[in-house]
C-alpha cells in the first residue's frame, strides 16, 4: 500500500462527505461521535506523527550536524532522537493504514437518477397455499 498523508487523507474525507475539512470539524463539535468524529480524530492523529516525524528528523540532523562536537552525552541524544522519530515513522504508517482502510470502506453512494419511463410493477410473492392437513 502506498504511503498516503494527512493531506490526502483530509482530500479523501472531503470528498466522501462533500464538504471542506473545516466545515466538517466544526460540525462535529455539536454531534454525538460517530464515524465523522471518528475520521477526524484518525486524521488529527496522522497529521500529529506526520509533524513529530518531521520534528524529530530535523532534531536529528542538527544533532549530527559535521560541525558538531560528538561526545558520551550527545550520542544518548542522538539514540534517543533515533528512536522517537522510529517511533513516530511507525505510528504514522499505523495510522495511515487504519485510516486509509475506513475511508476506502464508506464510498459515497452513487445519486440514483429518475427512470426515463413508467415504473414496472413488481408483481407480489406468491401466497403459500393453506395445507388441507393440520398440524398438531
């Protein structure tokens, strides 16, 4: 599966409830949770791993910058930087999946368009026919 982000997220929900995000979220404030609030919350999720992704890699490059003084003190920050930002790159993918999945699950339903012509009528379910013998 591709990589999707919070922005194509965000596109893929506008699109399903044919209205912009911020509409949407503002709309979900005043109703109970349901799956709106739920696409929301997951998209919210993906675009905060997305940004700590974004945090963490740059922390990191600082850390290791060539002009930098690498001694016992700064290699336990630069583990640990390493390791949020493995941290993060996982739930981003997590999220990204999971979210992913729900919106490709609830496709707009196509707008039925009016017949050209009459009707037909459905004809009715035949009637069993009432058994001559009882039943005890």
């Amino acid at each position: 599966m591709p990589d999707v982000t919070s922005t194509e997220i965000a596109g893929r929900i506008e699109d399903l409830y044919a209205t912009p995000l911020a509409d949407l979220e503002s709309h979900a404030q005043d109703q109970p949770p349901g799956m709106l609030s739920a696409l929301l919350d997951m998209h919210d999720d993906l675009a905060f791993a997305e940004r700590s992704i974004a945090f963490h890699r740059d922390r990191l490059a600082q850390l290791v910058h060539p002009e930098r003084q690498m001694g016992g003190h700064e290699v336990s920050h630069v583990l640990d930087c390493a390791r949020r930002l493995a941290e993060a790159v996982a739930i981003r993918d997590v999220q990204a999946k999971a979210v992913s999945a729900v919106v490709q699950s609830l496709g707009r339903l196509p707008v039925p368009q009016p017949s050209p012509g009459p009707v037909p009528a459905v004809p009715a379910p035949p009637v069993p026919a009432a058994s001559a013998a009882r039943s005890r």
